[in-house]
C-alpha cells in the first residue's frame, strides 16, 4: 500500500468512525432508531480492527501523533460494544454506550478538522 492509499483509508476511516458515531449517539437519544444496532455493530468490528492498524503505525502524517490515544479509545469503545451485543437477543444499546459514543464524537469532530487543515 502506498503512502497516499494509507493517507486516504484513515482519512476515510476517521469519516467512517464519525458517521458511525453519529449513529450510536441517534440510537441513544430515539429508540426508534434501535433497529439499526446490528448493522451498526457489524460496522463496528471492522473500524476496530483498522484502529489497530492505525495505531501499530502511528506515524502521524494524517491522524496527529496526540490523537493516538482517542483512536485507542475507539477502538475500546467499539470492542466493547461489539462485545455488549454478542449476548443480546434483541438489539439494544447500553446508557453508558450512548455517553462515551457523546465524547467520542466531539474528538472526532476536533480531529476531522486538523486532518483537513492538514491537507489543506
């Protein structure tokens, strides 16, 4: 992979992650919402997969260095949520999952904003 493909993926991941985020935070505030759990869970696992990778190469060219420790974050959060939904028959989603997911987005929006003034 090339540096601009990496460049573009945790560009795309930090995208995908903020949508994601979004979502968990609407499913929080309107169960109406809930029936989206399982596809936002699936989603889930594969974003925390790429926060690992994000991490192990830590190079700081698009994701800033001081930003490594919200991507461990995410990638706890997501875990864990993933984790929450194993044993659960019906979708749901923990208060708890609806605060951190508040917190983490707000980072998310701050680290959006360096990476596109990075580019810029």
């Amino acid at each position: 992979m090339t540096n601009l493909d990496s460049d573009y993926t945790d560009t795309e991941w930090i995208e995908e992650v903020y949508q994601l985020l979004r979502e968990i935070v609407a499913v929080s505030v309107s169960p109406q919402h809930l029936p989206k759990m399982p596809d936002l869970v699936k989603n889930a696992l594969s974003l925390a997969n790429k926060a690992k990778t994000i991490q192990q190469k830590a190079d700081g060219r698009i994701i800033p260095l001081e930003s490594l420790e919200w991507v461990g974050d995410v990638r706890q959060f997501l875990l864990d949520l993933f984790r929450d939904s194993l044993g659960a028959d019906a979708p749901r989603l923990s208060v708890n999952f609806g605060q951190r997911a508040r917190g983490l987005l707000k980072q998310a929006k701050d680290i959006k904003e360096k990476v596109a003034e990075k580019k810029s």
